[in-house]
C-alpha cells in the first residue's frame, strides 16, 4: 500500500507535531497504567474482589507497592457496607506477588 508524503515542521509552536512536550513522559505514565490494570485483574483472580480505587502506588525494589480499597460487603437495608485496604506487590510486569488485607472498616454513611 502506498502512503502519502507528509512534512514535518521543526517549528517548536506547530500543533501538527506528534512530539511534542504534551507527549513527554506519556510512555511512563501509560506504562504504569498498564501494570495496574496488570495487577488489578490478577488481584480479582485471585481474591474475587474488585478494587474500587488505588489509594497508593510506590516503587517497592524492581516492582511497584499498591494499596486498594474494595468492597468486600455491600450495603444492606440498614448495614453500612463492609469496605477494606488490600496491599499488593507486583513485579516490574504488574504481575501479582502478593496481597494481604490491611485494614477493614464499615462505610460510613
């Protein structure tokens, strides 16, 4: 298939360049990203729990230290939901090398 010619400006104020500094560092960003959702759908293997949100994210040696907070009871008609902070390890890939619970508290609303 043919392709069309196209110029490149090196005019640092042309919106049309693909690399420019709104790209910088979105190969990291887009990196861990990946490692979470990694971690995160190995993490629901794993437990049968789904994270609501990551409330921590750290280097831990080669891999990463994440914190998520889950439902682990719905709400009931007048039950609070039971919530929990699960720690998890990952490689450098996101795949899982451990979890433990670290905290369970009811919501409280």
């Amino acid at each position: 298939m043919a392709r069309e010619a196209t110029e490149h400006s090196d005019d640092p104020n042309d919106d049309t360049n693909d690399d420019g500094p709104d790209d910088a560092g979105a190969g990291p960003a887009r990196a861990v990203l990946e490692m979470i959702g990694t971690a995160g759908a190995e993490f629901t293997a794993l437990t049968g729990l789904r994270a609501e949100a990551v409330t921590r994210l750290e280097r831990h040696g080669n891999g990463w230290l994440l914190e998520a907070e889950v439902v682990e009871t719905p709400p009931l008609r007048r039950t609070p939901a039971v919530l929990a902070l699960y720690e998890v390890t990952t490689g450098p890939d996101g795949r899982v090398t451990g979890c433990r619970r670290v905290r369970r508290y009811r919501h409280p609303g």
